[in-house]
C-alpha cells in the first residue's frame, strides 16, 4: 500500500504491523521477523513506547496484533546484508497513497 509521507520508523511499523496482519489472516500463530531497525526491534521487543505521536498509534496496534501469536521472535539483520528489503522498500515509496502492488510468493 502507498504510504503517503510518513518517517522511515513509521514505514517500517506498518510494514511490521501489515506482515503481522497477514499472519493472523492466514492463521499463523509463530514466527520469525527479521529487521534492520535494532531501534524498532528493541521498542517491540521491550514494549517501550515511542514519543512519535503517528508511530505510537502503530505501535499500539502492533501490541495489540502480537498478542494472536503463540510465538515471535526477533532477529537484526545488518542494513548492508539486507539490499532486498531496500530494494523493495524503494519500489513502494514509489506508489501512491492506498495504491497496492502484489508480490509474487516465493517457495521455501
């Protein structure tokens, strides 16, 4: 989905709280999240609420997801081990706002 004009920590958390609401749709109840954001990973993990007034709300909702799961556990990922994460974070700063684009699933 475009996301407007938001601050990377708040794209990230929608990233996050969309990957979590997919999960729950699917019926998922475990999982692994990897991330670049040892900041976002820590306020996540440690339930440390953000001062962002926009990140807060997502924040809240990402709380609030998490707790449909049996199991999540967190991994950082170096930024300069995850180009294709950055890759495709570039392609959807391209759309517009509400606009979706479908990735094709890959296998395991």
């Amino acid at each position: 989905m475009g996301l407007g004009e938001v601050s990377i920590n708040q794209a990230k958390a929608l990233a996050l709280l969309q990957g979590l609401e997919q999960m729950v749709k699917q019926g998922i109840t475990e999982a692994k999240i990897f991330g670049d954001s040892l900041n976002m990973i820590r306020m996540i993990v440690t339930h440390t609420e953000p001062n962002d007034i926009n990140l807060k709300q997502l924040y809240s909702r990402i709380q609030s997801k998490k707790a449909k799961f049996k199991k999540l556990r967190y991994y950082h990922v170096l930024r300069i081990l995850n180009k294709e994460v950055d890759a495709e974070a570039n392609n959807v700063i391209l759309l517009k706002p509400g606009e979706l684009r479908r990735v094709a699933q890959q296998g395991p």
